[in-house]
C-alpha cells in the first residue's frame, strides 16, 4: 500500500471451500513459525505496568474505511473480526464458534459465533453487529478502501456501494432506493449468533478475507450506529473515544499529534486463551525515528523505529535491542497517472530508469532494504527482483531517450513535479537521492513536499499528490491477488494512482474467481508483469523490511512479530505484550 500494510508472505495451493494453511516467511533474528505466544526473550509476563511506544498518527479508526497501515494496527488492538490470521496466516475463530459452514456449491457462507459476547460497555455482541460491519464497508457514503476485496464476491455489495454513482457520473438515489439496496447486501443474522453470507461467485480466498478489518463488528447498540446507511465515518475517526470496543483494549485517551493511551478491555473474550497483563499500553505519535530513538535511550520509550539514516551507528549503539524483520512489503515511486505527463508511459520508464535502485538502498537507506523491479515478491507469488532490470531498471541511455520520446528532449519543457514524503529524515533521504537523480540524468527539477503521516495518508487517498516516493504495499494476506485485487483494477478503491490499463482489467477478471490454482497464480504472475512493464502507478525500487530497537524487559514483541506486522513488532497479536521481572 501507500498504505503498506504488512501482513503474510508465503503461498501453499488452495482448496476450494477448505481453510487455507500457509507458512510465514520472516528473516532478521525473529522467529516466524509456531503459536502465538506471550512470552518472550526478556522472560514471562508479569501482571501491571505500563509500555510506552513509538507509533504514527492515523488518518482514521474507521475499520471498514481504512487502508493505511498505522491506522489498521490500531484497529486491531480495539477490535476483532469472526477469524483473525494466526502466525501461520491461517485464519483461525476469533468471535467465531469454529470453522465455516460451507454450502456444497461453495456460495453460503454460515458462521456461528461464540455464546455470551460483550462489547467493552458490557452490551451484547450480536450476530447484526458483524452484519453491519460487512454493509458498512459496501456503503457508499462510507467509501471503504478494501469494499473492492467483496464488491464482486458478496452478492449486492458491489450494487450498493456504487450508488452513488462516479465523480464524472454522479447519482442521487433516493433514501428508500439507498435502504433497498442496503437490504438486498446478502449479509444477514439468522439469529443472534448466527451470521450468514451469500456470494455470486466461488472464491478461494473468501476465508482469508473475512479475518480482515473490513469485517470487524459494528456496535449497533449506540444510536449513531443504528442505521445501516448512515455516513458515520465522522464518529469513527475523529472521535475515537466516544465508540465501545471487542478487542483487547479500550482507547481512554487521544491527544491529536501526540499519542493515545490503551487499558484492557474486561470483556475481551480472549479466543486464542491470551489477555493482555499491562495497566496501560501508550502509543506515542513520533514522525522522526531520530526523535524516537534519542526518546529510546533516554528510557522514555520502550520500544522504538530504528533511524535507517544512522543505522550503522544505531547497531553498535544497541546491540541485541536492535531487531530486524523481514516484510512482505515492496515500495517505489508512486505516480499520480492523471497528472500530466504522467499519464505518458515514455515519461514514467524515463523516471523508473533513472532511479539507481542499488545505490538508493546503500546510501539513503543503509542498505536495509532489498533493491527490486518487481512489484509481487518471488515468494508472495511475484518474479525474481531483477526480472523486469532491463525493461524497468537503471539504465541512463534509455532514461534520456524515452524522455525524448515523450517530447522533453534534456528535460525541456518538462513541468515541475511535487513529490509527497514523510518529514523524516529517511523519507527525505530518499526523496532527495531521486531529485538529485533525476536532475543529474534527466536534467529535470522535482520539489520535496514534506508532510506529517496522517496527512500524507490523507493526500494519497484522495489522489492529492503528483509523485510519491517510497510508497508501495504490504501484504494483508497470503495470496497473490492481494497485491493486484483493488490496487489496479480501473476503478479499485486502493488505486490511489488511478491505473487504468483494459489488458490488466481482462486479466484480473479471468484470475479472481478463478479455481484451477495452477492457472490462477500464472495469471497474477501475469499481471504483476504488466503492472511492472506498463508502469501503471508505481516504479517499485526495494523490498521491505522492519527495523527496531526494543527494551530487555518488553515481552511478546519479538516472539509474535511475522510479516503482518502493521508497524509494532507483533501487533497483530497486542494482547501478547507485556514486561517481564
């Protein structure tokens, strides 16, 4: 994502109809396979106390909304879906009693839940409150980022959510036309603890799907809540405190740009036998990992993001609190498509040849990373980093030519391009290797627009941005159409750069609901080729990875932490941490 998400790596063949078993792929010096587990190098959790975090500002709470990867690690820790993904990737019953029943033709879906569920204020969770949460996320006034996940799958969602119409083709149904397609969403609560789903097509990856955040429960209980096709984004986002949660914490306290302040939840139904033992968990708002680490060594935070600018030194300084991860990430340059001349592919491979990917891993980065031209990594399902070198990769000659071709011949008449970053000194480091790039071999002129996260976020989504550098996707779950579904579908709801190519849509759709495995992976490898070669978007440069520094005494960070990561060390599994003695 520009969103970079984080989540599982590796690839086993799928049944349909059946739970999918995958295996994570980590590196660094954590462990990626196994249960969840509490504990940790610093020894067993002891009951109390506070930890003090480094984290980044969210756009939104809104789990049906968002697609950002701070915003979503959050959400987890305050609610949960009927499945979550365990270690493994293997989705597993979170509120859910069991597995799903699935009908013979594969298009019903019937899950019961486990008896006796609260919401945090001690109300019943309902089987209607997760049926909310799957209309919420095809509700148009809701925009959900991840509804293009479901729009072709559950029957209705994707007649719904285009209700509204398009920016160039509005419409303006009426209430009741609003409300009849909300009903006819074949989400529905056979009982109380029942929930039942009707899709159009057979997909295999449905059950990975619905672990996702986009399914988390809605609390229909509080009035403004109560209405299926209310626009309720509003609540959910910039008041955080007034919502009630399932997960296992409560949100107490935030403070706009500084932090928010987590306590467990008593009613936290604890699936997988794990409850959180801290007092209080805070998470601090810090935009520079040089601040953070200086906040580190000073005993003010326990856990922190390594300064990749001073990565070197940040090693010798820390030793064993220094933690490498490896992620199912890939960055690049992201390009605003309706931009002009962005939208002229000469123009997007003059900027993708011009970029030294080797030397902008070593130099800006400290060689963290992992220089690549693919879009899908080799084990998510991809091709080999260097298979697309020669039509993608560094090459001066061919980056002045195209330029050339495009009609900028030396980068005449070639416009100002903004390009959106961070205001870290990484992200800087790396938007300013570009610039001095593009200038040295293109002899055109780019000007840094340094932003804070949440705005940043923000400026993608709404397509508010030009060029954006060291953007990208992680993964949110084992499978290759994660890093195509949504993202460059004409039309997908993460498209942030508006990719619009009719070979890629006619290959997505042979490849989604597509059941011979075998054919359905060649055809992602397919697409990632055509995604990489056409440039449609993004210019990817390196594959990720996390850098942390974590205290002795933190428990259950680096023992849980595995590719879906959002950006904590094993926050997918926050109820896990805790001090040790």
């Amino acid at each position: 994502m520009s969103f970079l998400k984080s989540r599982g790596y590796l690839l086993s063949l799928v049944a349909l109809g059946a739970v999918l078993a995958f295996a994570a792929c980590g590196g660094g010096n954590e462990k990626t396979s196994g249960t969840a587990s509490p504990g940790g190098g610093a020894g067993e959790r002891i009951q109390g106390g506070t930890l003090t975090v480094q984290s980044l500002g969210f756009q939104s709470l809104d789990p049906h909304f968002s697609n950002f990867a701070q915003d979503i690690g959050y959400e987890r820790m305050l609610w949960r879906g009927l499945y979550t993904l365990d270690k493994e990737n293997v989705p597993q019953p979170a509120m859910a009693d069991g597995q799903p029943q699935v009908s013979a033709d594969g298009l019903t879906y019937t899950i019961k839940m486990k008896k006796d569920l609260k919401w945090s204020d001690g109300q019943p969770l309902t089987a209607k409150d997760f049926v909310a949460g799957f209309k919420r996320t095809c509700n148009p006034a809701n925009a959900g980022n991840y509804e293009s996940l479901i729009d072709k799958s559950v029957v209705g969602c994707g007649d719904f959510f285009g209700a509204l119409g398009t920016k160039d083709a509005p419409k303006t149904p009426t209430p009741d036309e609003l409300k009849a397609l909300q009903d006819k969403v074949a989400v529905k609560a056979i009982d109380d603890t029942t929930v039942e789903i009707k899709l159009m097509q057979k997909q295999v990856t449905f059950p990975l799907i619905i672990s996702l955040w986009l399914a988390f429960p809605v609390p229909t209980h509080l009035d403004r809540f109560a209405s299926e096709t209310a626009d309720t984004q509003a609540d959910w986002g910039t008041d955080p405190k007034r919502l009630v949660y399932n997960g296992p914490y409560m949100l107490t306290e935030y403070v706009q740009q500084d932090h928010i302040t987590l306590v467990p939840n008593p009613n936290w139904a604890a699936p997988a036998g794990v409850s959180p033992t801290l007092d209080k968990l805070v998470i601090k708002f810090i935009e520079k990992n040089d601040v953070a680490d200086n906040a580190y060594e000073a005993g003010e935070l326990d856990q922190a993001f390594a300064d990749l600018s001073n990565l070197a030194a940040i090693k010798s300084k820390f030793g064993a609190e220094y933690f490498k991860n490896v992620n199912a990430e890939t960055r690049g340059l992201e390009m605003e498509l309706t931009h002009k001349p962005l939208d002229n592919l000469d123009v997007r491979l003059a900027l993708s040849q011009a970029i030294d990917r080797k030397t902008l891993n070593d130099v800006a980065s400290n060689g963290g990373f992992a220089p690549t031209t693919s879009w899908i990594p080799e084990t998510a399902g991809g091709a080999a980093p260097d298979a697309f070198e020669t039509d993608i990769g560094f090459d001066k000659a061919s980056a002045q030519k195209h330029l050339a071709d495009a009609g900028f011949p030396n980068g005449q008449g070639f416009p100002l391009l903004k390009m959106l970053v961070r205001d870290t000194p990484e992200a800087r480091a790396q938007a300013e290797f570009l610039k001095k790039g593009f200038k040295e071999i293109l002899n055109i002129d780019t000007e840094l627009d340094p932003v804070d996260s949440a705005t940043r976020s923000q400026r993608l989504n709404d397509h508010q941005y030009e060029l954006a550098p060291r953007s990208g996707w992680s993964q949110d779950y084992p499978d290759p159409e994660n890093w195509i579904i949504s993202l460059f579908d004409t039309g997908g709801s993460n498209n942030v750069y508006t990719c619009s190519d009719k070979d890629i849509d006619a290959l997505i759709m042979k490849a989604h609901f597509n059941t011979n495995d075998q054919e359905r992976r060649q055809q992602y490898k397919d697409i990632n080729k055509l995604v990489v070669t056409r440039l449609c978007g993004i210019a990817p440069y390196y594959h990720g990875a996390f850098h942390w520094l974590i205290k002795p005494y933190v428990v259950g960070m680096q023992d849980n932490a595995t590719v879906q990561d959002s950006e904590i060390p094993g926050d997918w599994n926050a109820e896990a941490w805790g001090r040790s003695k």
